[in-house]
C-alpha cells in the first residue's frame, strides 16, 4: 500500500501513527491513530493523532478541515466506549509551548472519568 503521509523522521507521534513502536494502538483509520497517554493525570486521558504531521494547530491549512471533524468526531466515539459520554469530558488542544504543547505533531486530549 502506498503511504499517504510522509514522517519526520525524529517526530515520535509520526513514529507512533506509522507503527514503529510497540505502542497499543485503541483505534486507527486512513486518518488518525487513538492511543492511551503514557503519563495520564485523569482516569481517562486519549491523545487522537493524525497521521499527517501537522506541527500545531497555528500549521493548520484549510484542506485539513476534514482531519479536523475527525478527530472530534472519533473522539465522541472514544469517549463513549470508556463510559465518559455521559459524565462528561475535556477535548484539548494544546498549542505551542506557551500552550503547554510538548510534542510537536497535532493531537487532540480527551480527558475526563471524573464523577
Ligand atoms: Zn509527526
């Protein structure tokens, strides 16, 4: 199959949308990958990563506006799954370093399982 995307090479969400490492992968399409933070500080805390490398959103083009509904909307689906559609969850952009962004390849936080 012919690769959409092109990866940075030292970008570990490239790394980790295009299964080179051994992380347990929730979901994936064509689009996005879903994946567990390693380092959670909520019960549920999801990172949704795109498998394009967007640097932040400030990168963001208008052709990635589909990209964009996805990740919402697989976010939805997630938050469901882990039983925090009903009590209720956080979807978070982090946006540069100043906006506590620490890897700089887009991804969406989905946060919550607090009662
Ligand atoms: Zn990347």
């Amino acid at each position: 199959m012919e690769e959409p995307y092109t990866m940075e090479s030292d970008c570990l969400f490239c790394k980790i949308s295009h299964g080179q490492t051994p992380t347990e992968i929730l979901f994936e399409n064509d689009t996005l990958v879903v994946f567990k933070d390693i380092n959670p500080h909520a019960p549920v805390l999801l990172l949704f990563v795109p498998r394009k490398h967007i640097r932040s959103v400030n990168d963001l083009t208008d052709e990635d506006q589909g990209i964009l509904s996805e990740l919402i909307v697989a976010a939805k689906k997630m938050a469901k799954e882990h039983g925090v559609a009903k009590s209720g969850y956080k979807l978070i952009f982090n946006v540069e370093r100043g906006g506590g962004q620490v890897i700089f390849h887009l991804h969406l936080h989905l946060i919550g399982g607090w009662h």
